[in-house]
C-alpha cells in the first residue's frame, strides 16, 4: 500500500499540554506523554508552545538558576524518552548562552537535537515585559552552544530538511510573526514549507480572531504550512489568562483550530507538502526577491527506507477533509457571497464587451438546460447593469430530433418571464435536408447526426447576430471544455463565452442562487431545469417521449470530472494521488470507478486540447480557467500514455 509519505503528506501536531509554572519535571512528563501518544498516530511533526518546558508565566523566575538548570535536567531526559520516536519535536524553553539568557524552540529528532532556535523579537509593551529577563537572537555570538551533552547549532535562520521528502521546517518564536516581516516569511524563501511558530499570546476580547487571520495570512503569504501552538489556561493567571490557542492553517486555508480548552489539546492534520511546493514553482513571482541571509540547513531523515512498511502512515488513516465539490465552497454564506462575485464578474465582462464593440443585440440559443439558462440570466444582468431594454436580448429555440416538451417549454417560459425577445426555429427541415445533402443516412445516428444538429444551431445564431447587427454569446461551460463535450464549430464556437470558466458543478449553484431571490414564476421555473437531467438533447426520444441521452451516463459523473479538472490543473497532482483523494471525497465511489473515470478524463482532456486552442474570448472567475489566452498552453498533439500507464498500474 503506497504510504501518505509518498503522495506528499506529511501528518504534523500541535499540542498543549497540561503545565505547571515552574515546574521542569512535571512538564516535561506531560510533553512525553503528548509525544508518545501523538506517536502512535504516526504524526511526524509535533509542536509544543513557547517556554513550554518552565511555563510562559514564570516571571523573574526565569533568574533562578535552579529553575534554569532544571530544564536543561528535563528536556536532557525528555530526549531518552523520545529516542525511539520517529517524529520531530519542538519545545520551548530558557537557554544560556553568550553571557544571556534566550527564549528558545528546541528542535529534536530520535534523542538528537537538531537545533536551538532563540526568539528574535522581544515584546517589551502592555502587559508584556521579556526584556526583563530575555535577549534578542541578534544579541547572540555563538553559532553552537552545549545542551544536554550534544554541541547545537544556535542560530535564528535554521531550517531543518528531511532527506527523504520536500519537508522544510523553520521556526519562529511568538512575537516574531506580530512585526511588518516576520522571520518566517525568509524561511519560507530559503526553503521552509512548514512554519512552526511556539507562542505565549494571552486571551484579550476579539485578539483570537485577530490571530487566527495573522496566521491563515502568513500562511498563504509565505505558500506554506503554519502549525501555531500557544500556551494554555494551565499558565498563572495572576493577570492573565492565555488560551491555548493551537491553529494549523495551509497557505491561507484554516484546516483545525481549537482554544479554551481547559484538559490537553493535541490536533493532528495531514499537510500537502508537494501542493505547497506546486504551487511555488507555478508562481514564479514567490522567489522575485530574496535579500541574503545567513542560512544554516540541518538534515534529517524522517523514514529510513529498510522499516518503511512498518512505520509510515497507511492511507486508510487520512487526516484531511477532502472536498467532492471543490470549485463550490461548503459554507453556505461562503458560497452564496462566491455566485454573487462570480455572477458579478460574468456580467461585468459582458457588459464592457457590449459597451465597448457598441453593439446593442445580444442573440443566445436557449435550450432549456443549464448552460443556456445561466448564459441568459448573466446577459439580463448585464442589461440591467447597461440599463438597456432586455427586449435587445435575442433568445432563440431551435427544437430539433432530442428536444424534449420539458426543456422546450422551460425555455419557452423563462424567456417570456424574462421579458426579453424569443424566436423559435426548428432545425429538423434544414438538419433532413443536410443529411441529404451529404448522402447521410438519417437512421445512422452518429456522431455526424448529432453534430451537423449542433452546427445548423450556430449557423442560425450567427446568421441571426449578423441579422441584428448582434453578438453570439456562448453557453459552453468549463467542464465541457475540458473533455471536449462541445461540436468543434457548433456550440463551442460564438463571440464571447460567459460560462468559460465554470465547472458544471458550479453552473447548479448559480442557478440556484439566482432563483432564490427570483420572482415566483421564474424560480418556478429555474427549479424545474435545475432537476431536469444534464443533456445534449442530440438523439431521438424514448417512446414516451423522455430524454434519453443522458450526458452523464456516456462520459461518467460532473462530480468526478469536476474534481479531476481542479486537481489535475490547479495543482498538477499525478493519477495516483488523485485517485487516492477521490477515494476519500466520493466514499460511495469504488476504486475501480474512479480509475475507470480518470482514464476517460484523461484521454478526452489530451485530444480535445484542440478545440480549446482556439476557443472564444470569455472571462475567467476561479482559480481554474483553460483560456489558451491566460491559464493554459498545451499542444494539441500531446501524448496521453504516460499518465494513462500510470493508472494502468494501479488496476
């Protein structure tokens, strides 16, 4: 079974532990427990908060030597304790040095420490005094010092390097991720794809959220992991209260938090390392500007290859939601502030293509299906905006051998309720006619019946647009696109496509949208297309008068497709992570189903690139687009095989 190792996760905590103030012994028992617990989770990464060891709060304590002494005493145990554990950990603690005393993370790894890494930045304001007691890294001399018996590097610019993954972890104390540019943001560009920040923030009204927007920013601004562990309510509260605040974000998304815990607090997450370090490489602009700095980097090796059956993380145990719907944020007032935006930017687009060309008509064919509906509502929201009359909105039928009464009366009546101007052409005379022409058999229906249909519908809008002097807008959405689901110089052509850029899964939703604050008659309306089964409409009827073509049952699910297309494009995952994170997004979808429908998307995404390449202008809304224009620029003769092989070798 292929370890999460090797689909580049990496599984790390954040822990905060039980504490007594001044208190080394009683501690450090606390941290072994965590770790060995967290252990047996198979977490590779664990975090401790700042002064972890002594306790945050322990004053002009911090001037004992007893207490001092103490922590070394413990943390020199802490190390045998941990020995046989295959995880780095991070605590806090006091550490002599150069005539002064550090706030330090101590890093260590199988007994070893890696490294000391002293807080550069000492709050000295409010309720804060640390320059009582601690120096600034940039008051050090030494670049090693001696703790517990093992010579460290003692420096503030460490990174530490796992050999055997892209795992880069750099550390950062508390206030240094409060200032204009923290330590980490350095880290992150010499390298660092892990931010472990050890923190004693105290719990004032409104500063969590602040801090939790401090930490989901600095993340997405550095492209990294950022694991935030601070002290808990087990600190003195002679004056304050601190909150235990622990917060794992993931270039700027917020995967686990919790707070106020009064027991112990251990959460566990599964980061994508190879996504941070995709995303890196695709924008370039990360790297514009690195100012020098002295780097020192400390190698360890995380899995020794020999035990690796043994002791890496079995993919069945997955710690991360995976979303089936990734293009559709899961909160609701998320995503209905998403469609406004999106509907928004489709009709801005198209409004300033209208403005700026001076044409008044706009001419669309109207199916009665998802795409043309979303197409129509977007144009009588740009009218709106232009505040121009949406009789100037051509919507057009054109009801051929597949039209079903549904859809063509759905059309039909939303138009109407729309208020804007309706033709109705059938396409069958000119279509029989055709199929005459060129010595085709009508009962032979093939792909040349289905699209000579879908080309005798865009001869007619365009003809009709020049007609009105009028642009064509395209209905065409992005999934389509993607798999080539269109009739090259049918329904994939027209002037400007306002759906280029939306996932199927997405289209359901804005229609949704759009329906809840629509008048009754048009809501009506909207919900019956919205329930009416996704297809071209290109074949005959049943006997009953029912559609029979159904989209999905010829090239598979929108929601596995859809889910293909983000991952393979916006992060440029291989086949078998993939599968893997559709496995634990579809639970109802068999492994088999996926490989099957993968390997369609696949050979469809490679020899439809095509039509893409010369694809109308249209704007884009998300994160994905496959304008040839902007997002994506792909040969139209490129080889499929080695991504179909392997999936081949996962059967």
């Amino acid at each position: 079974m292929i370890s999460l190792n090797e689909l580049g996760f990496i599984r790390a905590g954040v822990a905060v532990p039980l504490l007594r103030v001044a208190d080394p012994v009683f501690n450090c028992r606390q941290i072994l427990n965590v770790s060995v617990k967290s252990a047996s989770q198979k977490v590779n990464v664990l975090l401790f908060p700042e002064l972890s060891i002594t306790g945050y709060s322990s004053g002009d304590l911090f001037h004992q030597r007893l207490l001092l002494e103490a922590a070394e005493k413990e943390l020199t145990e802490l190390l045998q304790g941990t020995k046989s554990l295959e995880m780095v950990i991070a605590v806090g603690m006091p550490v002599r040095a150069d005539n002064q005393l550090f706030n330090c993370a101590v890093v260590f790894f199988k007994g070893k420490i890696l490294g000391v890494v002293p807080k550069t930045f000492i709050p000295n304001y409010n309720e804060f005094y640390e320059k009582r007691w601690f120096s600034s890294s940039v008051h050090r001399i030494s670049d090693k010092i001696s703790l517990c018996g093992q010579e460290v590097p003692f420096c503030e610019n460490l990174l530490f390097k796992d050999a055997g993954s892209e795992l880069v972890i750099g550390v950062e104390i508390c206030e240094d991720l409060w200032v204009p540019i923290p330590p980490s943001s350095n880290h992150a560009l010499y390298g660092a794809n892990l931010i472990l920040n050890l923190s004693a923030s105290n719990e004032v009204v409104g500063k969590s959220a602040y801090r939790k927007s401090l930490v989901a920013v600095q993340s997405a601004k550095c492209i990294a992991a950022y694991l935030y562990a601070s002290s808990g309510p087990s600190e003195s509260t002679t004056d304050l209260v601190f909150g235990g605040h622990a917060i794992i974000a993931e270039n700027g998304a917020l995967l686990q938090e919790d707070r106020m815990n009064l027991q112990e607090t251990l959460l566990i997450q599964d980061i994508d390392i190879e996504r941070l370090t995709n995303d890196r490489r695709k924008f370039n602009s990360f790297m514009g500007k690195v100012e020098n700095h002295d780097y020192q980097t400390v190698v360890f090796q995380l899995h020794d290859s020999s035990e690796a059956q043994d002791r890496e993380n079995e993919t069945t145990d997955f710690r991360r939601k995976v979303d089936p719907k990734p293009f559709v944020p899961v909160e609701q007032q998320t995503r209905e502030q998403s469609c406004s935006d999106i509907f928004t930017i489709q009709a801005t687009g198209l409004a300033q293509r209208l403005d700026k060309t001076g044409i008044k008509m706009a001419v669309l064919g109207i199916s009665g299906g998802l795409d043309s509906t979303l197409a129509l509502l977007v144009t009588y929201y740009a009218y709106k905006q232009l505040q121009r009359p949406v009789k100037d909105i051509i919507g057009v039928t054109m009801p051929g051998f597949g039209t079903s009464n549904r859809t063509y009366a759905n059309a039909a009546s939303l138009m109407q309720e729309l208020g804007i101007t309706s033709k109705d052409i059938s396409i069958r005379d000119a279509c029989i006619q055709h199929m005459e022409d060129i010595g085709h058999d009508p009962n032979e229906k093939n792909i040349t019946y289905e699209n000579l249909q879908a080309r005798e519908r865009t001869q007619i809008l365009m003809d009709i647009a020049n007609q009105e002097e009028g642009l064509v807008i395209g209905t065409g959405d992005l999934s389509e696109l993607a798999l080539g689901w269109c009739t090259y110089n049918g329904d994939h052509m027209s002037m400007y496509g306002v759906n280029a850029s939306i996932p199927k899964t997405l289209v359901k939703y804005l229609v949704a949208w759009f329906a809840e604050s629509a008048e009754p008659n048009i809501k009506s309306v909207l919900e019956d297309i919205l329930n009416t089964p996704i297809s071209p409409e290109l074949l005959p009827l049943d006997e009953t008068g029912n559609i029979q073509q159904m989209t999905e049952k010829v090239i598979g699910s929108y929601d596995l497709h859809d889910f293909f297309l983000y991952y393979v494009l916006r992060f440029g995952f291989s086949p078998v992570k993939i599968v893997f994170l559709a496995e634990h997004a579809f639970e109802d979808s068999d492994r088999q189903t996926i490989i099957n429908q993968l390997r369609v998307f696949y050979k469809r995404f490679f020899t439809q690139q095509f039509k893409r390449s010369c694809m109308p202008d249209g704007v884009k809304v998300g994160s994905v687009s496959l304008s040839p224009r902007g997002d994506w620029r792909m040969p139209s003769d490129a080889s499929y095989e080695l991504w179909l092989n392997e999936l081949e070798r996962m059967v």
